[in-house]
C-alpha cells in the first residue's frame, strides 16, 4: 500500500472515472475480472478470438454463460450477465475508443500479449488506462510493445483468483507509468472494486505468487523429508495455524496441478540467480498425477478424490489411494493450540516428533526466502503480510508470525539451522534482520530493506475511508468514546459528527434479552443526544439472529410467559429502531440471518458490504420470523401495490419459507431482504464511514419516523389458500414435509394478515400480533424443538 513515488498532488488524488472497461481475454481469470467489474456497475466488454463456427463472438459468449454456472458465483447477481457485452478482435475493436480502462487478462505468454498490444493500440482512447493482468511476466517487457504514447499509462494490475472474494489486487508499476495513473488506480480499485491494493515491483511473479508459490515448494519438499501423507500435512498447515481450510494440497487440487507446475516452471525459468533455485520443480509425485491426467478438482482426481461419498487420499509409497485421516498427532495438536506464539515455536523447534519438526522447518525456510527477498519485491515488509494474507487468506503474514514469535530468537535458530547445513538455502540472512530490531512492524511504520527506514502507510486520500483498516500486527486504532452500554451493548462516538454507533458484545453477535434491552436505550440516549445511530460490529458477522439456546432454555422449562415476553421484545426493539426520532443505520457485513436481518429491515436505511450474506432463516429451525420481519415484509407489499398486495409477497414468500440466504448483498436486493435505497459497499473497510455519511445526510435533511400504519391492504384467506395449494404440491412430490408445509402455512397466514377477507385493512399491531402468536404455537411443537437442537448440536438443518 505504499505508493512508489513520493509526490501527490491535488489534482492526482481522485479516483479515474471509469464509465466503461474492456477485459481482453475471455478465460477463467478474463471473464470473472468482467464479472466482478459488473458486480460493480462498470459496463464491461469482454473480448476473445473469433470462433470458428457460430456466432463470431462466441467464445465470449460461452465464457459469460458459464459464469452462471460457476461455485463460487463470480457474479454477485446472476442477471448482472447480460449486461456484459461480449466482442472478438476481428469485428469490436470499435470498443475500445469508449472505454476508460482497458484490462488484458489472455494466456501467460509474451509474444501473444505483445501481437495483442500491436493490434488494440490504435483503437484505444487517448485517455484510457491500459492494463496486464499477468502473473509474472515482466511489466516493463510488456510495456515495450505500446507506443510510446501509451506507455505512461500502463501498469501490471494482478488479480487473485477468484477475483470477486479474493481482497488482493498487485499494482506493478512500469518505469514510466505516471503517477496520477497510478494514484487514480488504486483509488478505483480500492473503493469501486472493492480491493486491497500492494504495490510489487517488476519482479518474476510479484509478491503474492513469489512468496505464496515459495511456501507450497517448501512444504512439498519438507513432505518428502519428514515422509509425511498429503493428508497429515494438510491437518498441519490449514486453520491449526492460521491458514484457509484447504491448506496445502486441496488448494493445489483446486489450482490445478498444471496451473502449479506452470508457476513453478515459471519460477524456474525466471529465477536462475536465485539462492533456492535448485527446488523450483515439481516433485516427481506431482508430476506423475500431471503424466496422468490427475490434474486436481477439474479432472476429479488429483492428491485427492472422491470415492464414494468417502475422500481418498494419494498414498504415494502404494501408488495408490487410501482413505484420508488428515489428523495431527497428538503432540503437534497439543503445541498448536497454545495461545503464545513464542512458546509455540519453541516446542515446534526443540520436539522429536517429526510433525512438529516439519513445521518448524516450513516456517524456518519461508521466513529465510521471505527476509532474503524483501528488498527486490517489495517497498516494505506490510506490502508482503498484506499480500500473503489478502492473496492467499492467511490470518497473519510470514513477517507477522515471525515478529509474533519473537524475532531475535527465531532470527537465531534460523541462523543455527543454515550453519548446520539444515535450511534449503546456505544464503545468509541479511544484515538488518540481526540488528537488534524486535521486528518489522512498529510505531513508525514497516521496514523497507530497500531504503533502510519504516515507512507509515499510504497517505492516500482514499484510506481515509477506512476507519478501521485491516490492521498489521501490533496497530491499534482509536476505539471511541463509550457514551454508554450494558452487557449486550456498547454505544460509542468515533470523532465529534454527533453520530453514534452501537456495537454488540456476544458471541457472533447474537442477540438475547441484553443486546434487545441495550438497543432500545441505546436509541432513547441517541434521540436526547445525538444526531444519527449507526448498528455496527467490530467484526463480522453482522448478526447471526437469536439466542436459540436461551429460548429453548425458556421453552423446555416450561417457561412460556417469559418465552412470549421474549419474542414481544424483539418485536419492540425493531419498532423502536423503525420508529425512532433519529435515524438508525445498519451497517451490514457477513452472515445478517434472523433476527439480525430484521433490525436492519427496520433501520431508515441499510448500508450493506457486498459480502453480506442475508436471509430470514427461522424456519430452517422450525419457527418463522417473529422480530417483526414478516410484518414489515407485509406493509412494504402493501405499499408496492395497494389493490393488490399479494403479487408482491409471491417472491418473498418463498425467500422466507424456503429459509433463503442471498449470496451477496445484490441479491439480497432481488430476494426483497433490502430495499432498492438501501446502499451497496464494495470494500468491507469503507462500510462503517459510508453508513455514517448516510446517517448524516439523513439527520442534515430533517429525517423522520415514517408515521405509524394504521390502513394496511392485505391478501387475507384468499392469498393464504392460494400459497396452501402451492405448498401441498410440493408435499406431494415429496419436497416438503408435513412440518414444512405447516411452518410455510403459518407464514403465509402472517404475510397475509390472517383470515379475513381479502383487500380488510390492519394495522401494525395486528400483523405483529399474528406473527407472535404463530411463532409462540410452532415454538412448543415436538417437531420445531427438535429442530432448534438439532441444530444447536451440530450446526445442520434437521428435516423431520
């Protein structure tokens, strides 16, 4: 995140103001950039070569449909693809003269690229920024090919995969790339697209593959070594030290084992002076799967497969697959969950077994690559925990665990271990490393090898708009001011804009008697002494709903009075964020399931990041939505289309029966679980000071309370008999269980406002009432309380 030139004028500072982008290359990597462009209103061109049969674009064509078909979805919305617009260079290169940034994204070989640059340039705008998506081929080569004109607006932009979730972005700089290009850039990436943006150097596969790819030959090399399974390495080098659930081998499968191979050829190719170059190939078990035609998830086999529905796991002694125990032994096991990252590595280094040796060996080797590289890759030490942890979703970057684990000692022990002849590499480590430093990271900054000095982060104007960035090890951000709180609640002020926000305090911010209580006090100080609220949480989730086991608790103990209290409560909390004299703003990220879903139905407006994963899931468990969703879900049908309201509630009838949960904050808008005013995010650290921004404007134009509805039109015993007819459909094609289609009765007897006549006018309270009546009946069912503890124990639906 630090930009390479020193200057940064004014006038430089504002995002580019990208209309249109063209992605040449309708590939993996081509058409999921154009997809995830679009996820951002950027209308996208998406080129390939013409085909040879059919339409003249069709390889684009291909390429767009298939990205419906894609797990995870590349598209945040599925209709979002036929905004794409798909082009091939004999016939479109017309596009380009309106397009503002220009991203080429086609295979990993120079002569193409540059017969590519040699054939767009005369069609690309005079303005237009052009960029190469590739993984490791020299920027500055490339930029050779441009005319000269063009040369000061091109740059590397190096996307991970898959490029919607994936948070890094490396922006490579050539010589000559101007810097209001570069500032520009980053601006539109960093908020439009919504990235985490590290400059690389003009380095053979920058930082993140350099680093990232360093990491995997290690650990397949010390596989050999320590005569490890796939399996057990697996166990060891995934979440039981910070690192994704597919750790080492899954991700290869998932890669492609000749995508790795291609990498590591690269590498090989690329690298000759390198001190570790000896190890750039593949090792001959991966080769012989790649021989085979093994080549991981896309070919069904590759160190795994599935057998059955067991998964096998490459036994590379019997040449063949043997069932996966992926368990770490229990001495390792036992090391790995000590909490002191000092103390962990010193068991690590001075045990016997061969599992804790292996991983003392695999950090010893990437902390020594890592550190010995430093200067030729990157400005500072942050750009390469940012990459490693955003490109590759590690919680702390090499640099990070190896300052956390005490740097003098482990600089020690790796010193030790070169001098005995045990580290891949006799390089030294260099001298900055040893001189005394406690670290890389510190109040002034992170270290930067190349200049010798630490160096703060970017003074960008766009990390402005991040209150609480991702922090590097040991930073602390200003916490507020608490203005008051209580068990399940904080209310605080972040600066002096008299807009508060509220915090929940329980474990994935479930919400029980303490968060209900502390939110409506929270809004009665809010309305004597601030202009706004802002509900937002210091981590994700948003909100994962109730407390299921506080209310089975009250349930199985006979408890029904308090139980009824208790869901009367949720009810007002929701009316009194709906209803209060200042406005309240959710501020959404990750899972909003439930009840969680519901305060943010009722705020004067939702600001959602992307990733928001929203849905109103109680009747998974057995009950229907009783925090007043179902009746807001009534009014706002009512409100569509008056004379007739059940036309609105078909869609959000079957998104609250069916327990849907969108997959992204987009779609959330298309399943009617946001509203179209309600605001998209698209980087998750921006989230709380674009909802502050929107609950000012509100408070500044003279917000209030939408006026209480007292004439609601409903669909009444008409709509409720037309949604029973669908339902017994599904029961009969035996879609639907008997209590599935009891808990959908009931929630489309609230959606409808009861039996009454259709077109009958209600109030609030009478749809409330209905809601909080079915909830408390289908809650002392047998079936429902099964449900709520099957699911308490092992985190599944139960279908009974």
């Amino acid at each position: 995140m630090t930009a390479p030139t020193e200057s940064k004028s004014a006038a430089s500072q504002s995002a580019l103001r990208i209309r249109k982008a063209a992605v040449l290359g309708a590939g993996v990597m081509g058409a999921q950039i154009a997809a995830h462009l679009t996820n951002a209103n950027v209308e996208t061109v998406l080129f390939d070569l013409p085909a040879k049969e059919g339409p003249k674009s069709g390889i684009a064509l291909k390429a767009i449909e298939n990205l419906k078909k894609l797990s995870p979805a590349p598209l945040a919305d599925g209709t979002r693809a036929a905004a794409i617009i798909p082009a091939n260079y004999d016939d479109d290169l017309e596009h380009l003269k309106d397009v503002d940034l220009v991203i080429e994204a086609i295979a990993e070989r120079m002569d193409w690229k540059l017969d590519l640059y040699k054939k767009i340039a005369p069609y690309v705008a005079p303005h237009a920024v052009l960029a190469s998506n590739t993984s490791g081929l020299s920027i500055n080569g490339l930029a050779e090919a441009l005319p000269e004109e063009m040369r000061h607006r091109f740059t590397g932009v190096h996307f991970f995969n898959p490029p919607r979730y994936m948070h890094l972005v490396e922006l490579i700089p050539t010589k000559l790339t101007e810097t209001k290009v570069l500032e520009g850039l980053e601006a539109f990436l960093t908020t439009v697209v919504g990235k985490g943006v590290v400059y690389a150097k003009d380095t053979p596969n920058f930082i993140g593959n350099r680093i990232g790819v360093f990491s995997m030959l290690a650990t397949m090399h010390h596989t050999e070594q320590f005569k490890l399974g796939f399996d057990v390495v697996d166990a060891l080098t995934g979440p039981a030290v910070g690192r994704p659930k597919s750790a080492t081998y899954r991700t290869a499968d998932v890669v492609g084992l000749d995508t790795m191979a291609h990498v590591i050829k690269t590498m090989a190719d690329t690298l000759a002076d390198d001190p570790w170059h000896e190890y750039f190939k593949a090792p001959v078990w991966l080769q012989g799967l790649i021989d085979q035609g093994a080549l991981g998830q896309k070919t069904g086999a590759g160190f795994y497969r599935k057998a059955g529905k067991d998964i096998v796991v490459l036994d590379v002694a019997k040449r063949d697959y043997r069932p996966s125990e992926q368990k770490a032994s229990d001495e390792v096991a036992a090391i790995l969950a000590i909490k002191d990252p000092a103390e962990k590595f010193t068991k690590l280094r001075a045990s016997t077994d061969p599992q804790a040796q292996f991983l003392w060996a695999t950090f010893r080797d990437l902390f020594h690559y890592t550190a010995y590289h430093l200067a030729d890759i990157a400005d500072t030490a942050r750009d390469v925990d940012f990459a490693i942890r955003w490109g590759y979703g590690w919680k702390l970057g090499p640099f990070e665990t190896w300052q956390a684990a005490g740097w003098q000692q482990v600089a020690k022990w790796i010193e030790e271990d070169i001098a005995a002849g045990k580290a891949m590499s006799k390089a030294p480590l260099p001298k900055w490393v040893t001189d005394g430093r406690a670290g890389v990271h510190g109040k002034n900054g992170s270290y930067s090898a190349a200049s010798g000095t630490d160096k703060p982060r970017s003074q960008h104007p766009v990390y402005a708009r991040q209150l609480f960035p991702d922090p590097i090890l040991g930073e602390k951000f200003d916490q507020g001011t608490t203005v008051w709180e209580n068990d399940g609640v904080r209310l605080w002020t972040l600066g002096d804009d008299g807009v508060g926000i509220i915090s929940f305090k329980t474990k994935m911010n479930t919400v029980n008697d303490q968060v209900l209580d502390g939110i409506q006090q929270a809004v009665d100080i809010a309305e004597q002494q601030l202009k706004a609220v802002v509900i937002w949480q210091t981590g994700e989730p948003f909100s994962a709903g109730a407390d299921l086991k506080g209310a089975l608790g009250l349930l199985q103990a006979g408890k029904l009075d308090d139980f009824e209290k208790m869901v009367a409560n949720f009810q007002r909390t929701s009316m009194r964020i709906k209803h209060s004299l200042v406005p309240v703003v959710s501020a959404v990220r990750g899972l909003a399931l439930g009840g969680g879903c519901e305060f943010q139905m009722h705020s004067a407006r939702t600001v959602a990041a992307l990733e928001s994963y929203i849905g109103l899931v109680e009747a998974g468990v057995g009950l229907l939505p009783a925090g007043g969703g179902l009746h807001e879900l009534a009014i706002r049908a009512a409100q569509a289309n008056p004379s007739d309201p059940f036309e609105a509630l078909k869609k959000v009838f079957e998104t609250v029966a069916m327990a849907k949960v969108s997959g992204s904050a987009l779609e959330a808008k298309q399943l009617g679980l946001l509203r179209d005013s309600d605001v998209v995010v698209f980087n998750a650290f921006e989230l709380l000071y674009v909802a502050k921004q929107v609950a000012r404007a509100l408070a500044e134009s003279g917000y209030r309370p939408p006026l209480p509805a007292r004439t609601i039109p409903v669909a009444g015993d008409v709509g409720t008999a037309t949604f029973r007819a669908s339902l017994a459909n599904l029961q009969a094609g035996y879609f639907a269980s008997e209590h599935d289609v009891a808990i959908a009765t009931r929630i489309a007897d609230t959606l409808c406002g009861g039996a009454i006549e259709r077109g009958s006018l209600v109030d609030e309270a009478w749809l409330l009432d209905l809601e909080r009546k079915h909830f408390v009946e289908l809650a002392q069912t047998e079936k429902t309380q099964a449900r709520i503890a099957h699911t308490m124990t092992t985190g599944k639906p139960l279908r009974n």
